[in-house]
C-alpha cells in the first residue's frame, strides 16, 4: 500500500465546467485503478491525496504530471503505509453546487474540511496535518 500527495496550481483560471471535468476524471480513473484518497481545489490550487497500489499510483501521478493544466507540481508525500487514511475517494470544493458534477462523485463542501476534527481530512495524523497546512496557506478559505 503507498500513498502519494501532490499540491499544484492551475496555470490559468478554471471554469466549474473544467473544475467538474477534472473531479469527475479522478473520480472515474481512481475508483477504475482502485486508489482512495481526496481531491481539494480551492482558488485554483489542488491538494490531492492518491492511496493504492503504487504502480497504479505511479501511473496516474505520471499522466496528472503532465497534464498542461497544472503548474507548481510539489510532493509533499511518496510513502509505504499501512493503513489507507481514506476509504474511498472525495472531491472537495468551496461552492459544488455550483459545479455541474453527476455520475456519482462524492463532492463536499470546503466548509466541511475546516474543523480541525473533521473526518474528511482523514485517518491518518500525517495526512491531518498535510491539509491543514494546505488549508492554512490561504489568506481566505471561503468566499464572503
């Protein structure tokens, strides 16, 4: 079992339509390569959280890599674990209402991720702290 996390930018402003097409190739590709974890977009910044089998990890961290949508590619995790912090796979959004999802993406709202005891961030302490600081570098997590 491996867990890999990524932060990146988008290299330029995404509409809900490429936002939403972007959760639901994840959340589609993921379950296919049975990879766990949480997808986080949030003023054109994603923190992404991949668990599985590494080759199929490695896979998908290849072709996200090179995706020309994104920008600031940093690990901030590749690891052997033992446990998977997240049993299934989530997107997460300031506003999903107002993405035109379907096809059964689970979507939270960022609201949900910003208690600082909320099962979203996950099981694991480390992976906790990897959102809280992802969440922490900005000036301002939701919209007035």
């Amino acid at each position: 079992m491996h867990r890999f996390v990524y932060v990146s930018t988008a290299k330029q402003d995404l509409t809900a339509q490429q936002i939403a097409d972007i959760a639901g190739a994840c959340h589609r590709n993921n379950r296919r390569a049975g990879l766990t974890g949480m997808l986080v977009a949030h003023q054109g910044r994603f923190l992404h959280i991949l668990e599985g089998d590494e080759a199929a990890i490695r896979r998908r961290a290849e072709k996200i890599q090179h995706d020309p949508r994104h920008g600031d590619f940093k690990v901030l995790q590749a690891r052997e674990i033992q446990m998977r912090a997240f049993l299934d796979w989530v997107f997460v959004h300031e506003t999903p209402a107002a993405l035109p999802l379907f096809g059964g993406v689970k979507v939270q709202p960022l609201r949900a991720l910003l208690p600082i005891n909320s099962p979203l961030r996950g099981r694991d302490l480390t992976v906790r702290h990897l959102v809280r600081d992802f969440l922490a570098s900005f000036k301002q997590l939701l919209a007035a």
